[in-house]
C-alpha cells in the first residue's frame, strides 16, 4: 500500500477543496443584473419592505459556476434552482425537475422538467436551458468533479434532457443540484429562484419575482450590506447591519461573534480523517491500522475543540446520510484495549512515530494533539509534528510522516474512487478490491456496506467527523430556519421574518 495523499492531496485537502482537478475552461464572470425597470424581471413592487440584510461581497464572483465566496453563496439558492436540491437529510429532493427514470443498467437518466418552471423575467425553463447549464458546469472547476461521470447531455424534448453516463450511477440527482440559468445569459444570468439581484447607483438587494411559482416570499426585498473581508462581516452582524451569517468557526482565519445571537447548524460534507504512511513500519500492519479507530473519542473531540460544530463518524460518509449504516458504524467506535492489544501483537509497544498535521489551522492541530495523546495511552509513542505552509506541503510530499491528519470536501453522493486509483493516480491508497467496491456504490447506494467495512477492516482510512457551519442570526429577527448542506434558505415557505417594530413589541 502507497502511501496516501502526497503532494497534491496537501494542496486539495486542507482547504476544502475537491478530490478531483479543475477543469482547463471555466464560464467568464457574472455581473449583476442592473435595475429591473427596463429588463424584463417581473418584480413584485407591491412588497419592497427592508427587514432582512444579507452580506454580499461584491469584489467576489456572483457567477454561480465559480463563486466559492461564503457570503456570496448564502443568497445565491434564493436566485437560481437546479434539478434538484439536497436535503438536510442528504437526500435528493426534485426541484426544477418534476420527474426522472433511469436506464436497467443505470447509465441512461431521462430528466422531465416540471411546466411551472420560469425564469425571473417570466421566459418558460426549457430542456435547452438545463443542457446549457450543465454544459456550462462541466467547464468549471466548482462542478467539473461531480460531473465528470457525465458523457453526454442532450435535449430529447422541449422539456425533456437525457444524460448518459460513463458506469452506472443509481445516486446521480445528488450530483445536480447545479444552478440553471437562462441559455445564453452567461454575462447576466436569469434564475428560477424567487429572487432576482437587483443592482443601482444605490447598492444592491434581493427583490422578491412576482408570480413565482412558489407563492410569496417571507419578504419582498431583502437588503444586502457590502463586506470585503472576516472582519467586516463580523463587524456588520455585531452592529446589526446584516441579518444573517454563515462561517466556519474553525477553519483559517476564522473570528470569533461575541452579539447576542440565535444559532443553526448547518451540515457539510467536509470530512476530517487520518491517513495512514503505508511505508511507515508503524502502519503495515492492517490490524493496527484498524485497530486506531477504536482509541479516538470523536464526539469528545467535537465538543473540547471543534465547540459543537462537527457530527462524529466512524465510517467515510455523513452519518445523516440514508446510506451510513449506524450498526455498522458502531462495530467501530471507541474500545478500550482494543488499540493496545493489535500494538502488542505486533510486536510495536513503544515503537516512535509522527501524526503531522498543517498548524495553520489551530483547531486541527489541537485536536491532532488529543489524537496522540489517545495512541500513546494504547503503546505507540506518537508525537505531533506541526508544519505550515510549505513545509507541510514538503513533509506530505516526501512521505515525512506515520500518520496524516487530513480535510476533504466529498461530494453528495460521497463517493470515495478517488482514493483508490483514481483522479488521485500514485498518491492513492493501492488496493486490489477497493475500487470494484466503490463502483459498485456508486451503482446502489446498499453497496456502501461492503465498501465501508473493508476500508475499516483494512484501515484503509480512519473518519473522524464531518464538519459543520455556524448559521447565526439577530436574535428574534428569524424562525422557521431549516439549513440544508448547500442551502441556507431550504423550504423558504417556513421561513418567518420578525419586523422590526414587532420586535421591538416583543421585546
């Protein structure tokens, strides 16, 4: 077994990004839709109440296919819709689409678009819509991953589109919840959302479309305040200059909100797990890499250093997922003497080794440090060694370590191919049955179990917890929030909107 994730995976893991490379061509930015007087957007007039500000960055890309802006991300599901959306369950939900079917052998996905569907300035969604989308998609390096298992999309109808597959896939909605746009509108995009960006010599807000399909919005307009940066955010939700954050209170950078604030979570599917150097004496024992799961309290983790913000797994999925099997999971949880016994066996008690983890991220590094802690109690002297920059980049490259702390973002349908002779090539985990197992999940999502017990059996790899985000919001200004892993705003309908004079009633 090679060892897992060199140089390139330190470049990808540790900031959130995918498994998989970019794509050569991406779409040309997006600038805001200037005032709807004269454009066409049916706005709802009647509405225009400002109780509800959002930050918006506008130095940052608004173009759906390349923002990777948080604040930017948090109003773009109010604008533009996919096929589908993810749940908080991690499930498929149809959107845009009103039904599908798939081939037998699951490679052929016929997708029929719901006959509600119109964009912001009233022009029915069309077949030719979504393939132009998509196409778009597939040349940007936000999407260009999941969509690499896609061949060909074709328009069959007005408001029918076919995809044909490379392998068979039986979870591919979970992979289109790409934005729609309207064909051609690259340079200002139109979205089905119930939302439109209006921009004017004034600044920029979220105006309400008359007529959407899904009723009335919470609230007609809503306000966005310009930040540039962590800190101003911070600064505009503390003084009440916007309503609603999003951060990730333990990644790089992050500052920490002291304003009294009503707090949802927010499910991701950023990973955090070890790897294991297979060249180190330490590790080629499949007993004792297995047998490392049993020493790590994951849920203690979560609480003294990630404050609450993680969901713990013992298995490379989100434990909300349908498909994370719980009784399986816990065939791998914490066991005392479990660790101790397999070092003992093979003949390693006192052995020295290295857990290397990036020290930029303090949070990480912390609890990098109660991992070694846990393995030194069970006999196996493992010390932190602590790298930033690139003399992590160094070290993970040149095989410098026995164990690796790591962060992957994975994607919806948490595919794992990548890891075993995948897009990752060389630096992936070299494992004869591994890759058969990872098609065969793609294919049915039952087929997880086969493949979660043999990298755990094989320690293969060793999760730790999926990340989660922080959504905070001006105490008594919001209920009826349901953060989905990509939408903030899922089922906008429950939303409720205090006003401000009703708050100052209430309070």
């Amino acid at each position: 077994m090679k060892r897992l994730l060199a140089a390139a995976l330190a470049l990808l893991l540790l900031c959130g990004c995918t498994l998989f490379a970019p794509a050569d061509q991406a779409p040309e930015d997006t600038r805001p839709q200037e005032d709807g007087a004269d454009s066409g957007i049916h706005l709802d007039t009647s509405r225009t109440e400002a109780l509800f500000t959002l930050g918006y960055s506008p130095d940052l890309s608004l173009n759906p296919y390349l923002s990777r802006s948080t604040v930017n991300w948090t109003f773009l599901p109010l604008l533009y819709e996919g096929l589908f959306q993810l749940t908080p369950g991690f499930e498929a939900e149809p959107l845009l689409c009103q039904s599908y079917e798939a081939s037998a052998d699951g490679r052929t996905w016929t997708f029929t678009l719901r006959q509600d569907a119109a964009f912001s300035n009233g022009v029915a969604l069309t077949a030719a819509d979504v393939v132009y989308s998509l196409e778009l998609a597939r040349k940007s390096d936000l999407y260009a991953a999941r969509l690499a298992c896609v061949d060909t999309i074709v328009q069959a109808s007005q408001n029918q589109v076919v995809l044909t597959l490379r392998q068979a896939m039986g979870s591919l909605p979970l992979l289109l919840d790409v934005p729609v746009i309207r064909a051609d509108s690259v340079q200002s995009p139109l979205g089905t959302g119930p939302y439109v960006l209006i921009q004017t010599a004034d600044g920029a807000y979220l105006e309400h479309v008359s007529g959407w399909r899904g009723g009335d919005a919470p609230i007609g307009r809503i306000c966005l305040h310009a930040v540039d940066n962590t800190d101003s955010v911070r600064d505009a939700f503390e003084f009440g200059r916007i309503s609603l954050v999003v951060s990730d209170l333990n990644t790089v950078g992050a500052v920490n909100f002291h304003s009294n604030y009503e707090l949802w979570s927010q499910d991701t599917t950023v990973m955090q797990f070890l790897s294991f150097n297979g060249e180190s004496p330490l590790f080629q024992s499949a007993a004792v890499r297995a047998a490392v799961t049993h020493a790590i309290d994951r849920q203690g983790l979560i609480t003294e250093y990630f404050d609450g913000y993680g969901v713990a797994a013992t298995l490379p999925m989100q434990p909300r997922c349908p498909s994370y099997f719980a009784s399986l999971a816990d065939d791998y949880g914490p066991r005392e003497g479990a660790l101790a016994g397999a070092v003992a066996e093979a003949g390693l008690t006192g052995r020295r080794g290295t857990l290397l983890v990036n020290s930029d991220n303090a949070t990480n590094a912390a609890a990098a440090e109660a991992i070694a802690a846990s393995l030194r109690e069970s006999g196996l002297e493992i010390e932190v060694l602590s790298a930033a920059g690139s003399n992590y980049d160094s070290l993970v490259e040149l095989g410098g370590y026995d164990l690796l702390y790591c962060e992957v973002r994975l994607t919806a349908d948490f595919d794992l191919s990548a890891f075993f002779g995948g897009a990752l090539s060389g630096f992936a985990v070299q494992h004869d049955d591994a890759p058969v197992l990872c098609a065969a999940a793609m294919e049915n999502s039952g087929n997880f179990y086969d493949l979660h017990r043999l990298i755990m059996d094989e320690g293969l790899l060793c999760p730790i917890l999926f990340k989660t985000r922080a959504v905070m919001t001006d105490r008594g200004s919001v209920s009826g929030l349901t953060p989905a892993p990509v939408n903030v705003f899922y089922q906008l309908d429950k939303l409720s909107i205090l006003t401000s004079g009703a708050k100052e009633e209430s309070q």
